[in-house]
C-alpha cells in the first residue's frame, strides 16, 4: 500500500508539496535505515578482504547486482554494472563505442534526449568526426517515428533514445525503436531514467543492447546508477576508468583487464549506495508495479483535467494520459518560468525551472525555459489542485 508516512521528509515537513521527484525522488525509510544500517553495523570494503565483515559487505554488495538482474530481466548478472549514475554510464559506453567509428559514421538521437546523450557523442564527434542527426518530434510532443524512419535509412551505427522524455512526460515505443534500429543495423541505448521508477523495464523483451538509469530518480541514494549491456557487447567494449579492481593483472609492460563485470568497476565502489539501491528495488516490488501504475495513471489523468482548466497555462507534451509518465512541463504566460517557481514556492510547491538539461528541445519549441512538475508514489490529488489554484493565481501575485 503507497502511503507518504514511508517517506520521512514528509513527517518534518507536513505541508512539502514535492513536485521534482524527475530531478531526484525523496528517499523511503527503508532506504535510509539500509544505509545507516551498514555504516553503522557492516562498514567494510568489498572484493578485498577475507574477515567475516569484508566477505559479508561483498556478499550484499553482489546480491544487490542480482536484485538488478531480476529486476530489468537481464540474462546473465555479469551484465550488470554499477556506476555512479545515468550519465556515467552514458559515458562509459559512448567513449568505448566512439571508438570503433569514423568519419563515414552517423549516431542517430532524438530531439528529446537529455544533455547527458547529446553531449557525450557531439564531444566524440569532434575528434572522431563522424556525424549526429536528431529525429524530431510530433506537434503533440511525440517522436515522429515517420522522421526516425528516415533517418535510419541513412544506416546509423549507432541510436541513443530516452524511454521516457523528464520534459514532456513522453514514454516512447522502446520496443518498436529499438527493432526498427536493428533492422537497420544499429546498436541502441536506452536511457531509462525517468522510466525506471514508473514502470517494469524488461530488456530481454525491448532487446536493447544496452540501457542505463540512476538509483535516485528511484526512491534510491545518489551516487549510483546502472548501465545494463549485452554480454557480448561489454566483452567487446573497451573500459572508461582504469585503476584498482577492473585489473586481471599488471606488469611494467602491460595491463590485463578482468572479466565483466570489474572492467568497468575502477576503484572502490559506492558500496552503500549500492546497498540503498538494493533496498530501492525492494521497496518498489515491495509496492508492486500494479499498484505503482495504477495510482500514477490517477494523477496523470488528475493533472491533464488540472492543467486545461488553468488559463493562460500552456502545457508542453502530450494532452492525453496513454504512454505519459507523471511529469509535467508548462509555460505561463506573461511570466517567467524562474520567477514562477519562485512564487510557488512561496506557496510550498516545489517545482523545477529551466531548461532541465535540454536545450536542443527547448529551442525545438522556441522557449527557453519551462516549469516543471514531476510527481511520484507519494504525491496526491489534492496536492495537484493546490498546484493549480496557486498556477491561478500566479499572475496576480506578480503584478498585483
């Protein structure tokens, strides 16, 4: 059963209307007491020592990879590594993959990616000189799959795609891309960011080859992430960071690399986080994907009846609740989005303004900056209508 008294911030601040849970999500208790547990009963390090506290930190370290797996329905657990987060795993495999391009090469993004994609592969490009072409979106703030078609006809080596957009609420048709992709013979990424909190991801049914996402836009700590891949692909994909751990062995003259995972695991790891994102998951099965879903497709369809009623309100994405995740972006007219979120927080609504870490699809819609409302388990109906009564009121607050 959801209930906000699993989340202690919500005790000591009773009147916090959370609305940036796509930015970072609040932390259940069951989260926190992991971590406070193990700093407190079990701190040692992993992979090292052969004492019982060291060999017990390594066997929960380990067991969380395996929670992963059945988590995303990974085959082999050696496909799962741990990082510290979504755009270190975007980095570790576009800095391997880049490698094996040339200047004959395309990479294939879509307007709706964030920074942590676009950056990546235009910093690669620049040396690798290869080329990068976006698929642009629907006027309804959806991939235009007729575009990405196209696109692909060009035979990109490789295609980057967010499973569901932190502006637009957009959850695109993974399955259906990634297989158009294949066909035309690329490898694919999938970010899963703002996924992975509000929906199962299985990527033995998406077939993708590899996907990454963070332990806090899960109800997890920061610090840690995920990138998933096939296992022939990471045998095959270079390492990112180089140091203790990843190593087979060391000579003065070269360097053997060990085994999936450990290539990809350089020097001491989060161990607690990693901890705390084994208690996530547990927290989130503990729920039950039904019961998650069921409860966001209510405020979504809340929040679409919320938004048309508020006039001068623009609402960016989709205006209809299939395939939207619990994120809302919007515009109002006659007013900053800075001194909007500014003014809501007066009210006590935490809100997100700026760009959210992408450009390329602001400028797509000619705007510079929006505010965002990212909801999640903890949040209510009721919290959505003091978001709208205070949207109502916003003008009037900043011109009297």
């Amino acid at each position: 059963m959801i209930t906000r008294n699993q989340f202690p911030i919500f005790k000591k601040h009773p009147k916090l209307v959370y609305f940036d849970s796509a930015a970072t999500s609040q932390k259940p208790q069951s989260v926190i007491d992991a971590i406070n547990e193990f700093y407190t009963s079990t701190n040692a390090p992993v992979h090292r020592g052969v004492y019982a506290s060291a060999e017990g930190t390594t066997s929960a370290y380990e067991g969380v990879r395996d929670q992963v797996k059945e988590f995303i329905n990974a085959k082999h657990r050696e496909e799962i590594i741990f990082t510290s987060g979504t755009t270190l795993s975007i980095n570790t495999v576009v800095n391997g993959f880049a490698q094996t391009l040339s200047s004959d090469d395309r990479v294939l993004l879509t307007d709706m990616e964030h920074h942590a994609m676009i950056v990546p592969w235009q910093a690669t490009a620049q040396w690798m000189k290869f080329a990068i072409d976006f698929a642009p979106l629907t006027s309804n703030g959806r991939l235009d799959l007729s575009a990405f078609k196209n696109l692909l006809a060009k035979k990109p080596k490789f295609v980057g795609v967010t499973y569901a957009s932190n502006v637009l609420g957009t959850v695109n048709p993974i399955k259906e891309i990634v297989a158009l992709a294949h066909q035309a013979g690329a490898v694919v990424l999938v970010d899963a960011a703002q996924a992975i909190a509000h929906m199962p991801v299985d990527v033995q049914e998406l077939d993708c080859d590899f996907l990454v996402f963070s332990g806090h836009k899960m109800y997890g700590p920061n610090g840690v992430g995920v990138l998933y891949g096939k296992k022939e692909l990471l045998e095959k994909l270079p390492p990112f960071i180089y140091g203790g751990h990843m190593i087979e062995s060391v000579s003065r003259e070269k360097t053997t690399y060990a085994p999936i995972p450990a290539k990809f695991e350089a020097g001491t790891p989060p161990v607690a986080e990693v901890i705390g994102l084994g208690a996530a998951i547990s927290f989130i099965k503990g729920l039950g994907w039904d019961e998650i879903e069921k409860h966001e497709q209510a405020l979504v369809e809340h929040a679409l009846e919320m938004f048309r009623g508020v006039s001068d309100v623009t609402l960016l994405g989709p205006l209809d609740s299939k395939d939207r995740a619990p994120i809302f972006s919007f515009t109002v007219a006659g007013v900053h989005p800075h001194d909007g979120a500014s003014l809501l927080d007066r009210s006590g609504i935490a809100v997100r303004a700026g760009h959210h870490c992408t450009q390329v699809l602001h400028e797509s819609l000619s705007l510079g900056a929006s505010m965002r409302a990212s909801l999640a388990i903890y949040n209510t109906k009721e919290e959505i209508d003091v978001l709208g009564t205070a949207l109502q009121g916003l003008k009037k607050k900043l011109y009297g």
